[in-house]
C-alpha cells in the first residue's frame, strides 16, 4: 500500500510517462529553435546596426566627375597634399555646393569632397553624401536633378562641359575607401574638432586663376576661408580675418562708434554678405596705442564666445611672423565686401577679390604719395595708377601673400587710403609683421 501509495506521488504509469517523455522532448526542440532564432536574430540586428552606425540608416553616397573645359591641368593636381590641388579643391566644392543649394535636393544634401583631380582639361572626382528622411522616398532620380541644376547653373569661374557628368550611387564602404585616399586633406578641410581644437592647417585657400587679375571679381565659395563680417546691430561694417578657432584680426577703427561686444557678430563660412549665422563676441582687445587722427597701430583682436569648428569653408589664415620678408613689387591679394566705387554705394553682395602689388615705403612715404604719414608699422599696395584697390568696408579684412611654403599668410589689415583707387593714393595697410609679438602676447596665437 505504502509503495502504491507513493507511485501517484513520485511518477506516472508507464505509458503516460512516455507520453511525457514525447512532450518534454518537443518542448527542449522548440526552446532550442526559440534561442537560435533570438541569436540569429541579435547577430542580424547587429549587423544591421553597425551598417547604419557606419553610413547612417539614411545616407547615400555619390561618386562623381565632370569636365572643366577653362582649366589646365598641371602635374601637381596629382598630389592631394599640394597647395594647387587643395585650392582646386575647395572652388569645385564650392560650385557642387551651389548646384545642390539650387536644386530640389537641396535639403538632403549634407556634404560634397573632391578626391581627385585628373587631366582633360580638369576632370574633379568628387564623393557626395545626402541624408534621406525616413519618411521620404529615395526614388528621385538624384542624377538626372543634379544634372539638370548644372545645366541651369551659370558661373563666372568654370566652364563646364553639361553633357561630361557622370553620378553613381556607391556603398558606404567604396565611399570610405575614396576619402580615406586623401586622408591628410581630409581631416583638415572636413573633420569638425572639438572645443579644444587646434590649428592644424591654414592659409589653405587662394583665387582660382593665379594671373593677374585686372580688376576686383567675385570670389567663389571657400576660396578664401578665413574671411569674416563683422555686423553691427546686423548690418556690415569691417571684415576681420580668422587666425585660430577662437581669435580674429581687425582694424581698431573699426570699433570707434561702438564698442559694446553684444552688439557685434561675426558671419564665417560665406562669401555671400546675407547668409551665415552670426557669431557672438566675447572679447574685442583695441591697441592700446591706437590714436584715430593719424591712425597710428590700427589693429584690434576679437575672442568669439566659443571656439568655431573648421570645415571646408572656414579655416585660419596663417600669421606672418616679424621675420617674414615682404618684397617690394611682389603680388598680394585683398578681399572684402566693400563698396565698389569711391564715397559710398552700395555694397556688393559676393565677396571681392582683387591682386595688389606691394609698394616700397620710400615711394608710399614720397611726396608723390603720402608723405610722412607712413610708418613703419604700415604696408602699401595697390598701383601707382590707382583703379584697383580697398575701399569703405572693406577695413579690417585680409591683405594676403603666397608664401615659399605654398600657404597664405596674412601680412596686412586694411587701414585706410585718400579715397579709393585713384592714382598715387594706394591702400594702406596695418603691417602685421610689425604687430606679431602683440598678437602673441594678446591671443596667445
């Protein structure tokens, strides 16, 4: 009795123990199919999500070229570490940028690299990236609307041959492989640093057509990355010019209405005077030796409130330092949103660029010119002739040299002239040879 008493308790006959055993056995299988699946399933997901950690769930890539029928193509195109190429570089990327900007794809455009630049004429193999929304369809012809934007798209610049272009969508992982190929240029021009950024390039930059340039012309987008606005109540004023992520170059007089930092910003990354976000100020150091009459050490220093990230269209002109030797008769360029005509104007609405020769300073200093005004702690240039030169808003802006390691540096800030581009009266500039141990000593730069 005890044991059949106990069998209830401890198992079940024969036959629905078997029955159990076939239960049991299917549950275990079902399990097991229940977990394979679960990691099958982690192991898709994961690889799902290291594609989009890579490219992002909505970017696509484009490889593309064109034929640029005005240029000539020079061996040091081949080098994307050369200063040729990297100026080449940023006006082709300037003219995509303006093509998507005017196109229906203007919203998912996000950003364009040159990665090559080949003979036939110029051919620039560029990588496109566009950010698709979720919620918007990926089936537009990207091709055909690039293509037709170019075709209605007409610029001083580049003579384009419309029927050249060629634009393929590419994986992430052959976009990668083309930008990683300029690696160096890469992470200068497009990699935002952080707040403790450093400078890890500049003077990168230049007009597209190193010959003379008759008078002032339009300056593409990038072309001269380290120009800025500087706006007053939100109107331009002066230009300055980007020494680090944190400091700008102006002219003192430039502040002698109003020095309050609120009431100032500052517009990098545009040559177009009405765009760009306005950057506050936090620090505007005047020479403390500046006199207004004469204008004597005209040249101030900006802080911005918070360092600025480097792209492709803002980076920092190099700093001539006191040793920097300057020739008389060399070429230089200013550029700025100044008026273009003597006494006022209107203002231009893209940036300016125009080619100065520097003028010795026993000539600038003559009696012909401007007599003992000149110090120093000043630079001439311009033409003895006039019909080129700064004028009212473009103070404070950039007055740039190449120098032997193929970088721009700055060696002027515009200062002041007897009116604008009349014979014998060139534009005077602050020598910023003279001032580099004040900078230094101000900024830390």
């Amino acid at each position: 009795m005890l044991s059949t008493s106990r069998s209830p308790r401890s198992g079940l006959p024969m036959k629905a123990s078997k029955h159990r055993n076939i239960v049991i056995a299917v549950s275990i299988i079902i399990f097991l199919l229940i977990i394979i699946a679960a990691v099958v399933s982690a192991i898709v997901i994961s690889v799902i999500r290291g594609t989009s950690s890579k490219s992002g769930s909505s970017l696509v890539y484009y490889s593309g070229s064109f034929r640029v029928l005005n240029l000539n193509y020079t061996e040091d195109y081949k080098r994307s570490s050369s200063l040729e190429f990297q100026s080449m570089a940023v006006q082709m990327e300037g003219f995509i940028y303006l093509i998507f900007n005017y196109s229906e794809l203007r919203s998912e455009y996000k950003k364009v690299q040159v990665v090559s630049l080949s003979p036939g004429s110029v051919i620039p193999g560029f990588v496109v990236t566009l950010n698709f929304d979720s919620s918007m369809s990926k089936n537009v012809s990207v091709q055909g609307i690039f293509s037709e934007s170019m075709r209605n798209t007409n610029t001083a610049q580049f003579n384009i041959d419309k029927n050249s272009l060629q634009l393929t969508e590419i994986t992430y992982d052959v976009a990668q492989n083309l930008l990683n190929s300029i690696p160096g240029y890469t992470n200068v021009r497009t990699t935002a640093q952080s707040t403790s950024q450093t400078v890890i390039d500049c003077g990168v930059g230049g007009p597209l057509i190193a010959s003379k340039i008759v008078g002032g012309t339009d300056a593409a987008l990038g072309t001269w990355p380290w120009q800025a606005s500087l706006h007053l109540n939100g109107n331009h004023v002066c230009g300055a010019s980007l020494i680090s992520n944190t400091w700008l170059t102006t002219a003192a007089h430039c502040f002698k209405s109003n020095k309050d930092v609120n009431a100032w910003t500052v517009i990098l990354g545009t040559n177009h005077l009405t765009s760009g976000s306005g950057l506050s100020i936090r620090t505007i150091v005047i020479h403390e030796n500046y006199t207004s009459g004469i204008v004597f050490n005209d040249i101030a220093l900006i802080e911005l409130s918070s360092p600025v990230y480097f792209t492709q269209y803002i980076q920092p002109v190099c700093l001539a330092d006191t040793l920097t030797a300057v020739p008389d008769n060399s070429s230089c360029y200013v550029t700025g949103w100044g008026t273009l005509t003597d006494g006022g104007g209107s203002l231009p609405s893209i940036l300016q660029q125009a080619q100065l020769m520097i003028i010795s300073t026993s000539l600038c200093s003559s009696s012909q010119m401007y007599g003992a005004i000149i110090k120093p702690s000043m630079i001439c240039a311009g033409y003895i002739e006039g019909k080129i030169d700064s004028c009212q808003g473009d103070s404070g802006g950039p007055l740039v040299a190449l120098q032997s390691n193929n970088r721009w540096s700055l060696i002027g800030i515009v200062s002041f002239g007897y009116g604008c581009a009349i014979a014998n009266k060139p534009g005077v500039y602050t020598r910023v040879t003279y001032f580099r141990n004040w900078i230094a000593q101000k900024s830390g730069i």
